[in-house]
C-alpha cells in the first residue's frame, strides 16, 4: 500500500516506527534467509525457482497461452516442491532459530584426565588418531537422536576414555559405526548415520566422514571423525568439517560448540578461510 502512496507521503510513512520495524523485520528474514542458501545445494535449486518464476511472467507479457497454461498450473503446487526440495535447509534453519531461546547450559561436568569431561572425547581422539585406529563421536546437543541409538547397542555408560578407546579397538564388535553421547555419558555404540547428499563434497571423503556431516546437517548434533587411513582428526557441526585439528583445536572446537564456559569460547582458535583451505588440501581420506 506504501508504494501507491506519494513519494514524500511515502517517506513520512516510511519512517514512522510501526513501517520502519516492519521494513526492518523483513530485511532481517530475508538476510537470514539468504545466509541459510548460501553455500549449500539449496542456493542452485533457488536459482531454478526463479527461471521458473521469471518465465511464467514473461509468458503472460507476451502472451503465450500454452507456456501460460503448463506453468500456472505447475505453480500450484511450488509450496509442496519448496518443502521437499528445501526440507534439511527449512529444518536446520527453524534449529537455529529455536536454539536462540534456549537458555546455555555452561555447568562443566569433569572428567577423570582434566577439567571438563569432554576432555576424555579430545584424549581419545588423540590417542585413536596416534595409531590410525577409525572413530566417529556424535555429540547430542538440543536435537535428540533417539532415532540414531535406537538402531545401535545401548549402553547408558559413564563417559570415559578407557571405554572410547576400548569401543573404537578393531578387535571388538562394537567398533563399526559412531557412538552417540548425551548429557555426558555414551548412549550407544555402533550407530549407523544418514550420509549426506551434498553434492559440493570432493569424492575423496569416505563414509565416515559423510556420515558425521549427514548427522551434523540434519540435527544441531557435533561430530568428531579419526581417520583409519591418515590418523587426522575432523570436527564436524553444521554440515561444515574442519581437518587435520589437533588437540588444543578439538578442545576448544567442542568447548565453544556446546557452550562450556564464556572462558573456553576465547580459547577458541581463529580459523580463517585460508587455513580452511589448507585443510582441505591435506592427502585423501577413504573410509572403510
């Protein structure tokens, strides 16, 4: 109704609170929007439903009934493509938003080899990655994943290294598949995890590793992966992997991931985009 108006009538409205946090609002949903498509598979199939768009306003400008006819009926049915097409996006969008008004939960629980008792994860990856022995660790957050430890061995264990260690031995029928840890202490073991389908991903990764993003894509879930083949260890959240960390890097990684402490988020490290990149040239990781 705004734009009918004048142009100086217009601004005078414009600028009146109600009309300037409105206009606000909506730049905020769609920059959050924007931020959410980029970089995933969802920012090429945006581009697509704005070819369609753009096409079925050219058929009416130019009168093509037939073109007309097929896309207008096609466009009844956009809001059902955009929630299957969009779905792992709308979900971990609404995530992220819900998790903002959740309160932090900062208590640290500690463990037996230091001051928190993720340090058993960060001890265990270390010596697992020191003898190139496989893992996955998945750390439940906010989202539950019943649906992943139902499938699994449950165990309902005291978090520890000596039992990370021992489940991840080669030598035992629990080491194939990741182990879930919820409110600090090991659900299960030998869970199996969705892939992900992002086809941006270098077909080097191996299965281990397209698990622990798949997970990290669908929930708020983190993920540790220890590579059976190079011994480097990967921290995984949000889709996003970061390789060849080290221990100082995992444990801040995990600490700020979680919320453990305001003092553990300036232990965090800077990662910048060129170090990312030199992560991802580290040699080739296949997963067995």
């Amino acid at each position: 109704m705004l734009l009918l108006l004048p142009y100086t009538e217009y601004l005078r409205r414009a600028i009146e609170p109600r009309n300037l946090a409105d206009i606000v609002l909506v730049f905020l949903l769609v920059y959050a929007v924007l931020k959410l498509l980029r970089g995933t598979r969802a920012a090429p199939m945006t581009a697509g439903i704005a070819a369609i768009v753009f096409l079925y306003w050219l058929s009416i400008k130019q009168d093509l009934a037939t073109l007309e006819f097929v896309l207008r009926n096609g466009l009844l049915y956009i809001g059902i493509a955009i929630i299957v097409l969009f779905q792992s996006e709308i979900r971990q969008g609404l995530i992220s938003f819900g998790n903002r008004f959740r309160m932090p939960f900062t208590r640290t629980h500690r463990g037996q080899f230091g001051e928190g008792v993720y340090d058993e994860v960060v001890l265990a990856a270390s010596t697992l990655a020191s003898t190139k022995t496989g893992a996955l660790i998945v750390i439940e957050r906010n989202v539950g994943l019943k649906n992943v430890t139902d499938g699994g061995v449950q165990l309902d264990a005291e978090l520890s290294y000596d039992l990370l260690v021992s489940i991840f031995n080669p030598a035992t029928p629990l080491h194939d598949g990741a182990v879930v840890i919820r409110r600090h202490r090991i659900a299960a073991a030998s869970c199996f995890l969705p892939l992900t389908l992002n086809p941006r991903l270098s077909k080097e990764l191996g299965t281990r590793h397209r698990a622990a993003i798949g997970v990290t894509e669908d929930t708020d879930a983190v993920a540790v992966v220890v590579s059976e083949e190079t011994g480097l260890i990967s921290f995984v959240q949000a889709g996003e992997i970061k390789r060849g960390v080290d221990a100082t890097k995992l444990r801040a990684l995990i600490f700020v991931a979680l919320g453990v402490g305001r003092r553990k988020e300036k232990e965090a490290p800077k990662v910048t985009e060129a170090e990312t990149d030199a992560d991802e040239e580290i040699a080739p990781v296949y997963e067995r």
